[in-house]
C-alpha cells in the first residue's frame, strides 16, 4: 500500500544484508550515521513479534542546515532516515521519505529545491547500491 511521501524499493537480499549495505554506502559517501534501531529486536525484548524491522538515522549538516534555516520545522524530519522491513511474505524492503515531499509539507518553496533534489539523488543512489535495484 502506497504512502504518501514514502519512497519504496524492494531488495532481493535480506532486511540485515540490506541495511548493512546501506549504512556502508553512507559511511562511504562522508554522512554521519546517528544510529541503527532495531525495531524487532526491542519488540522480542517485551514479549512482542515483530518481523525484521530496522531504522538508520544519518546525515550531514551541509544538506539539512539549509533546509533548517528557510524554516525550523523541518528539524522534526531530519536527520534523515531509512527503513529497511520484510513483510509478511518474506519480501524485504526499503524506504525513506522524499525530501521534496517533506520540504512541500514544511511549506519550502523553490529557495531549497536545490538541496531537496540532491538530498532525494543521494538517498535514490543509495537505495539503489543496498538493494541492487534498477529504475526507482
């Protein structure tokens, strides 16, 4: 089911390979990685299932800053982050939301589109090394 903002990719690997390999591509393009949660493990923790779900948390503050400085709500978004889920089938996926979209429901206008398409660029590279994935 589409969500609005939410871009997905599926990986043909699994939900540990995939975010392994997304948080080496952005070890390797220069971001911070702020931190990996593991959804499923906190879940296991309490009693609870929950499939393989993990979030990375990472950024730079060259990309966001700007974005900050046109208007401060938009720190609720960043830094950025990237989902990486197996559904009930066994499919394992990828997500993130798009920059431009966060940047239209923050009110930015054409001043950050500029870092927007080049966040949304960096973000569709990276999503396409974890996953292998061609044509997002």
């Amino acid at each position: 089911m589409p969500v609005e903002g939410l871009v997905t990719v599926a990986s043909a690997l699994s939900p540990k390979d995939t975010m392994d390999r997304v948080e080496a591509e952005i070890a390797a393009r220069g971001m911070t990685v702020f931190a990996r949660v593991d959804h499923a493990a906190a879940a296991e923790a309490v009693g609870l299932p929950l499939r393989p779900t993990e979030l990375l948390v990472f950024g730079n503050a060259r990309g966001g800053t700007p974005l900050m400085q046109a208007v401060q709500t938009i720190g609720i978004e960043l830094p950025l982050k990237i989902l990486v889920w197996q559904e009930a089938d066994g499919r394992t996926w990828l997500g993130y939301n798009d920059p431009e979209w966060l940047a239209r429901r923050h009110g930015l206008g054409p001043q950050v589109e500029t870092a927007t398409k080049a966040m949304r660029a960096a973000l569709d590279s990276i999503a396409q090394a974890a996953t292998g994935s061609r044509g997002l």
